[in-house]
C-alpha cells in the first residue's frame, strides 16, 4: 500500500511539472514540483535526508505567506472561477493557482518531512 500511495505521488508530481513547461515561470515551479518527487524517491530507497522535504516545506509556506493578500482578496470576491484562460483582466487566476500550488506542494513536503524524520 504504502509503495503504491508513493507511486501515485510521483505521477502526479511528474505531471504537475510536466504541465508547468509552458508557465511562464517554469523553472521555480518544475524545481518545487519535482523535489516532492525526489523526496518521494529517497524515502521509497530508504535514503532518509529530512533536509530536502524541510527546506521545501519552508519555501512553499513562504510562497503561501507572500500570495495569502491575494487569495484573501479573491475569497472576498467571491471566489469567481479559477478554470479559464489567464487574462489581464482576470489575475487572480494565475495568483490562486499558485497559492493552491503552493499549498498542495507544501503539504506534500511536510507528509514526507516527517516520514524522514520518523524512518531515520
């Protein structure tokens, strides 16, 4: 079971970089997302280095910290859709995809923080 949850997160982490190739930061977040999969990978090799899954953690809460005006803001709005196409009129849309990114990439690295730290 537990090798079959930590597949499934590679895949998806895999995809979610794979899908920010035509972001127009691709770098910052291909990084955030593929150091979830390294993560992942270290502990499925039982190579426990609690460090990586920290110094992610600590990003993407600092990423979280840095767009929370902006994801306020758009609760207060009314929450209007996230799904359609970034415009100039519309940048909420690209600013709560990334606090949502942030968050789910986040929560990721600190399941794995503590899976390293308890491991080792």
């Amino acid at each position: 079971m537990k090798a079959a949850l930590n597949l499934f997160v590679i895949i998806v982490f895999l995809l979610f970089a794979y899908w920010q190739l035509n972001d127009p930061d691709p770098v910052r977040w291909i990084s955030i997302y593929l150091g979830v999969v390294v993560s992942v990978g270290l502990l499925m090799a039982r190579k426990y280095f609690a460090i990586l899954p920290l110094i992610g953690s600590i990003i993407c809460l600092a990423g979280l910290f840095y767009l929370s005006p902006d994801f306020i803001s758009w609760i207060k709005e009314g929450m209007p859709t996230i799904t359609g196409q970034m415009k100039a009129e519309s940048p909420h849309i690209e600013l709560v995809r990334e606090f949502l990114g942030f968050l789910i990439a986040g929560s990721a690295y600190f399941a794995y923080y503590r899976l390293h730290r308890k491991a080792s």
